[in-house]
C-alpha cells in the first residue's frame, strides 16, 4: 500500500548531482510532488528520517537475462527482481536469450502480461532481431524499447556470420524506426584466436584470447558503417575495451544515432584476475580485457563521454561453471549487486560517485525513453533507495536472492548497500528482504 510520505534529512541524487535540498514528498498515487529543504510534514503523512544517508532513484539495469519463459531453473523472475531489489534496482530492461525468442508481438504481449504479479520491479522486454522477426517488427515497437541483435556467438546465441544478413536486419529495423541494441563480436576474428589457442596446453582456457580486443573492435566498427548505411539508431551492448567505446563516442560527435554501454565487471576487473578466479566465474562474452581498457573505460563513465551501465545479469548453476573451461557457460549473477558495485568503480576511479549514479539512473532510463524512470523530480515515479554510503559488508553469496546462489564478487568489501528500496511509493525491500507481494509493471503495453 502506498501512503503520502516525507522522506527528510538526506543527501538526495537527482539523477544527475548530489542536491543541497535534503527532503522529498511522495503521494498516495506513488508520485514525486515536492523537493526542497527542511520541508515539514503535513497532517496523516509518514515520515521516514534519512538521517544524513543518500536517496536516490531507483536503479535502472538495462541489460539482464532473467530466462522466463523457458529456462527458469537458472533464474526466472521471481528470483532475478528479487535480486534487482537487492541490488537497488526498481526497473530492468531484459533479453530473452533462450527458446522462446522475443521474436513476434504476440511473444512479447504474452510476456508482458504474464509477469504481472510475478516481477518485484518494472520490467521492459527487448524483441529479437533474428529473421522470423522482420514482418513483425513494424508493430513490435509499441511493444519494447528496441530489439536485440546478436552479432558474435554467445550463449544461446549463435551469431551473425555474414555482412549481407546484419544489413538486411538493420536495414528492416531502421524502416520500422525501432532501435538496435548489439553484441558486437566478430565470429571469424574469435575462430581464428579458437584454432590458434584452442590445443594450447597453457592458453586453451584463456578466455580474453579466445575472444580478443580485435573481435569486439571489428564488430563495433562494422555495425557502425551499416547503421550509417541504412539510418539506424543503434545501441551497443556491454562494451568491453577502450577502443570500441572510442568507436562509440566518435560516431556520435558525428552526429549519427550511435550510443553505447558497458558493465560493472569492465569497470572493476581486468582479465588476469578474472583468468585467477576458479570455477570460470568470470567467464563472460564480451570476455574481460585488460588493465588499459578498464583504465579507458572508467574514464570514459566518469567523464559522462559513456553514460549508460547494465550488468549482464546472466546466471547459471555453479556446478555448470564449474565444469572444464570449454564445456561451461559464460555469464554470472550481478544485478544483486549493482548500487555498491558502481560505488566501487567510482572509488577505483578515485572521483565523486555522481557519474557512476548517473549511469545506472537518469542515463539509462533517456536513452530507453523511460521519462519516469532514474530520476528524482516532480512528476517521476517515487521509485526510490535508500543507502549508507558509508557502510561496509563482505559479498556473501549465499545470502544474494539469485537462484543460482554465488557471486564472483565472493569475499569482496563494497559499500552502500540499499537499506531500503520503494517502488513507485511502496515498500518492497528492508532489512536485506523483499517485502509484500509483486507490483512490477510491464512499462510498455
């Protein structure tokens, strides 16, 4: 149930800065109406003191596979937005990546309306970008904020061979004036790093070289030429070195519809430690890079020249990742751990945490046209989270909501746990637990 509320006595982020105002009034209908300073209640309002703690609007995770429907004993719903609550997450933007795609409106109309009373938070399926797609996919926009392409092999996924098909597909996205989001890898660049490391006794099981810096950066160029080609807004997914999020920017300082993203583990993990980690935990498509790349790309977030982080959220069974390198599947858990995990990145890049915030609120939410969404103004959605910046805790895995039950993060300090989280003025997460029944809503119909 949701009552007019005060929330008072906090550093509040709009979205983009840390505010001098330190309160925020909710309504009864789960609005923003007021900011401002030293604001006082008014009659039959509750008031929840912040006591110097940061509020800040719910976090929008642009990229998680949750695998509902078809293969929910790896995730589901139920599970994946608990863990986004966790996480600070009151909104996400999810790929199927299994059997069935998101490939018709009916698939995607179906989806929608079967998540209600199952999602813990707000919820907007991509279509997919494969070929029984193209008929549908004039009608499909009013059903999804863009469609998904896979152009490199991933899981469940075997990619885009040939520049003809990428060109046909982008060429009927940009007719129906749908956006594009990418995997960019190049298959033929990652076959040949296969078939030079893949009987090498040392190197078979290094993941950054079987899918290098070059099969990404390829990619990324090639799908930029096409989308200038046919006019497309396109949008690439988890950018994983410094020289295709370059590729990115430079496309845009060119005036063409070119945005880009990238993922906490790029931030935060470079790829010896990543190849360290036991039980291929870190393994992941596009696989983490190097020292330089982290570099570049923490810089680029700081500086807003990358404004957008989604997490990837993709997990398996750890008895599958725990299987012989080429045999386990790559992604891993992380939406659960999102506020602190960004905190860390801005901590690692030695700056003020605003921009990092801003990738995960306002960013996202402008780029997926979620105008209620990431931000703290009169008018948004009270969509919001409560924090001790300062409070410490060690990863325990086997306390995170995922079904899966393990974090790579195992063992790793971070900071700034949500406290509490409200979604659209309800409680639905305190004292490290969801609270009341599923009010998540499908944000497009």
């Amino acid at each position: 149930m949701t009552f007019p509320t005060l929330f008072r006595g906090g550093q509040l982020f709009d979205g983009d800065r840390f505010l001098e105002a330190d309160c925020l009034r909710t309504d009864a209908g789960g609005k923003i109406v007021e900011i401002g300073a030293t604001l006082e209640p008014k009659p039959g309002e509750e008031v929840v003191e912040l006591e110097g703690k940061w509020l800040l609007p719910g976090l929008v995770d642009c990229h998680v596979h949750f695998r509902e429907p078809g293969l929910e004993r790896k995730e589901g719903y139920a599970f994946g937005s608990a863990g986004a609550l966790h996480g600070g997450v009151t909104t996400v933007g999810e790929i199927q990546n299994n059997p069935p795609l998101m490939d018709s409106v009916a698939e995607l109309t179906q989806k929608l309306s079967k998540l209600r009373g199952v999602s813990r938070v707000d919820y907007m399926p991509y279509g997919s970008l494969v070929e029984p797609a193209l008929p549908e996919l004039p009608g499909i926009d009013r059903h999804c904020a863009a469609v998904k392409c896979f152009l490199g092999c991933s899981t469940g996924a075997g990619g885009v061979d040939d520049a003809a098909t990428m060109r046909r597909w982008f060429q009927a996205a940009a007719e129906a004036g749908i956006k594009v989001v990418a995997h960019c890898e190049d298959n033929h660049i990652m076959a040949s790093a296969d078939a030079k490391y893949g009987n090498d006794p040392e190197l078979a099981s290094r993941h950054d070289l079987r899918r290098p810096v070059e099969a990404e950066v390829q990619s990324v160029q090639d799908a930029i030429a096409v989308a200038e080609e046919v006019g497309l807004a396109l949008h690439v997914f988890h950018i994983s070195t410094y020289a295709a999020a370059r590729l990115v920017i430079e496309a845009a300082k060119r005036g063409l519809p070119v945005t880009g993203s990238t993922a906490p583990h790029y931030l935060l993990i470079e790829a010896e430690e990543a190849h360290r980690r036991g039980q291929n935990r870190f393994k992941v498509n596009p696989s983490i890079k190097y020292a330089e790349d982290r570099a570049g790309l923490l810089q680029l977030v700081a500086s807003g020249a990358l404004p957008v982080v989604g997490t990837d959220h993709a997990p398996h069974p750890l008895e599958e990742k725990n299987r012989p390198y080429a045999k386990a599947p790559s992604g891993f858990p992380s939406v659960d751990l999102l506020l602190p995990l960004m905190v860390a990145a801005a901590d690692m890049a030695e700056v003020s945490p605003e921009a990092f915030l801003h990738a995960v609120t306002k960013g996202p939410a402008e780029e997926f046209g979620l105008g209620k969404k990431g931000r703290l103004a009169v008018g948004a959605d009270a969509d919001l989270v409560i924090a001790d910046a300062q409070a410490k805790r060690v990863v325990e895995e086997s306390t995170l909501p995922s079904r899966s039950k393990w974090s790579p993060y195992q063992g790793r300090e971070l900071r700034a746990f949500p406290e509490r989280v409200y979604l659209r003025g309800s409680l639905v997460f305190a004292d490290s637990r969801v609270q009341g029944e599923p009010l998540g809503e499908p944000l497009f119909a």
